[in-house]
C-alpha cells in the first residue's frame, strides 16, 4: 500500500505564516471595502468614511499572532465606530482578532477582550439596526460567531499545553525506563561478575598456605571471570553508544547457562541444569533467561550457603518458557535494598511475562518466570 503524503510536507515558517495572514487581511478588508466604494448608494454614508473604518478593522489582523492584544484592541475601536459609518459586519474582524487573543494571550485577558467584544457588538446592533428586532437577530449571530471564534481558540490552546506536557511526561517516563534498563544492566554484569570473584578470592586466600595450586587455579578463574566482565561491560557501553540500540547476535542459550554453571566454585553450591533440548529463543528473551539464571545463582552463592541448586528452562504449551531456579539451601526472604530481585522481575513483565520469587515451603528458595513465545514454537523448525 503507497504511502499517504500529507496535503503540504513542509511546515511552513513564520515568515510563511506572516505573508498568508497579510493575503487574509487584504482580502477580508477589500471584500468589506469593495462593496461600499461601487454601491454607495446602498449606504447610508459615503465611502470616504466607511472605507477607512473597515481598513483599521481588518488590516491589523494581518499580525495578530505577534500582537494579538494591541490587534484587538484596534479593531475594538474600529468596531465602535463602524455603525456610525455604515458598516453592521465589524463583528467578522472582531472574531478573527478575538480567536487571536484567546490561542496567545493569557485566560483573564482572553476573558476580558470576550466581554468588551459581545459589549462592543451589542451596542452597534443596536445602533445600526432599524428597529430591535433586528437588533436582535444581527447582535445574536454577532455573538454566536464571536463566542465560537473566542471557544475555539481557547481549545486550541489548551489542545496545544496538553499535548506539550504530554511530550514532556513522555520524555521523562523515558528517560526513567532507560536509566532503569542501564542500572539492571549493570547491576547484572557487575553483581554477578563480582560474586563469583569474592567467592574464588576467598577460597584462594584459605588454602595459599596449605594448597598453592588450589589457590593458583582460582586465581585464573578469577582472572576469566573478570575478563569476561570487562568485556560485558564494553558491550554495555557499546549498546548505549549506538543509536539503533541493537544487539549483536547472542551465543547459543545452552552454552550461556553452562559457562555460567562451570563459573560457579565447586563443593559451594552443586548445580543441575535441565535444559530442553532444542530449544531456541529470540535474542531478547535469551537475554532475559540469561539474566534470571546469572542472577539466581548469584543470590544462591551469597545466601543459601553450601546448597543444591535446579535450573531448568522448559516449554509449555509451545507458547511459553518457563524459567525455574530452586535451591534446597537456607531460603529465607529476600533481603531489603536488594535490587537483583526487583530488576529480575522488571526484565520480565517488561517482555510481557510473569515472575515470582520467594522462599520454598520445605525450605530452600526459587526463582519462577515465565515468558511467552513469538510465534507459538520454542524449538527449532526441522
């Protein structure tokens, strides 16, 4: 389907809009003047007089955007002379002044210059007209177009403030969810990457004396461990950096889980990973299955002491995964201030997907996700 351009593409400037409203001006002006200048025997005055009554009514409207008080104040004055001159439609200047001081000027001016408007108006049909019948029906389409003109500006206005604090609130909810996607970021690089490092630091400081290999091979883990944190964190930046926001294709989420399983000290926690086979998710939601494991486990090495720990990533329905972290070690509820949880469970629901977490009846805690699968399917196609 082709798409639909808008009537005109490009916005049109000030200096645009300046020169339309002069056309406006001139045109309004002539086609009060016009009339009076080649019938003027329709007119109960000459031309002399009603033609510059109806060049100051009309002609200032051509920069009521700039001045839009001082305007109507012209074309006011314009419009208290005009039944002495022979002219009953002053009332049509007068509502385009007005719709200008009701869009720009503020609402006890606006209100003002509405009041002296519908006064103004009144009194020259009253002038003007023959008899007050008339009077009436000519002061009270004079009213209704004034009012209209008065309202619709108005509406604009506050049209125009909304939609601004609309934008503004937009731009804040926005700026918020991206500083709380960078501080779940962060938080799950480092924490994670940082947890590991004082585990192995302190087992290596236990058995420096007694065992030096031992303490040798922790400290390469932790020399790993820091590099692949160091290289995440690069990652991080790299993606803030870049405008599009996109990710770089993620490793397979199987070797994911297990470089995270084998990072985890041995004899501290044993961990079982039930992972199904062939499953395959979406970067996003790899990511978020990646960061639910990472920072369980990271919970689990600083909590539940010497433990056993499930992590299983299953299908259900071949419409959702469902994500389960249990340990058997000393449970208990999450602690206050912490923000692994409260990160873990934004990364969820904002994939459209539930958490919960807590402790385990028969002791232990879990960790419970699930998020749903585009497409229906969490296996690869054969």
């Amino acid at each position: 389907m082709a798409e639909r351009r808008p009537l005109i593409a490009r916005r049109l400037r000030p200096g645009h809009w300046v020169a339309v409203d002069v056309f406006a001006a001139v045109v309004l002006a002539a086609g009060f003047s016009v009339p009076a200048v080649l019938v003027p025997e329709s007119a109960r005055v000459p031309p002399i007089v009603a033609v510059p009554v109806i060049a100051l009514a009309c002609l200032p409207t051509a920069v009521r955007r700039r001045w839009p008080v001082p305007v109507c104040a012209v074309v006011l004055v314009a419009a208290v002379f005009a039944p002495f001159a022979g002219w009953q439609e002053a009332f049509v200047a007068l509502a385009v002044a007005l719709h200008a001081v009701a869009l720009l000027a503020a609402r006890r001016t606006a209100v003002t210059a509405l009041v002296a408007a519908l006064a103004v108006t009144a009194a020259g049909a009253a002038i003007g007209a023959p008899s007050w019948t008339e009077a009436a029906s000519a002061g009270g389409f004079a009213w209704l177009l004034l009012g209209l003109a008065w309202t619709i500006g108005l509406a604009v206005r506050e049209q125009r403030a909304y939609a601004a604090q609309a934008v503004a609130r937009s731009a804040q909810a926005a700026a918020t969810a991206e500083r709380l996607r960078v501080a779940r970021e962060v938080h799950d690089v480092v924490a994670h990457s940082m947890g590991l490092i004082s585990m192995r630091a302190g087992i290596a400081n236990h058995v420096a004396a007694t065992h030096p290999e031992e303490a040798g091979e922790a400290l390469s883990i932790i020399e790993e461990t820091s590099r692949k944190a160091l290289t995440d964190l690069r990652g991080l930046l790299g993606l803030l950096r870049d405008a599009s926001g996109e990710r770089d294709g993620a490793p397979h989420l199987l070797d994911t889980l297990r470089e995270l399983v084998a990072a985890i000290p041995e004899g501290h926690v044993r961990v079982e990973l039930d992972v199904e086979p062939g499953l395959a998710l979406g970067a996003e939601a790899a990511l978020v299955v990646r960061r639910l494991v990472q920072e369980s486990l990271t919970n689990v090495l600083r909590h539940a002491g010497p433990a056993r720990c499930r992590v299983a990533v299953v299908t259900r329905a071949r419409r959702e995964v469902v994500v389960e972290i249990v340990d058997d070690g000393r449970g208990g509820a999450p602690r206050a201030g912490g923000h692994g949880l409260v990160g873990l469970e934004e990364r969820v629901i904002l994939y459209g997907g539930t958490f919960s977490a807590g402790p385990e009846p028969g002791g232990g805690f879990a960790v419970r996700a699930r998020l749903p699968l585009p497409g229906g399917s969490g296996k690869d196609e054969e």
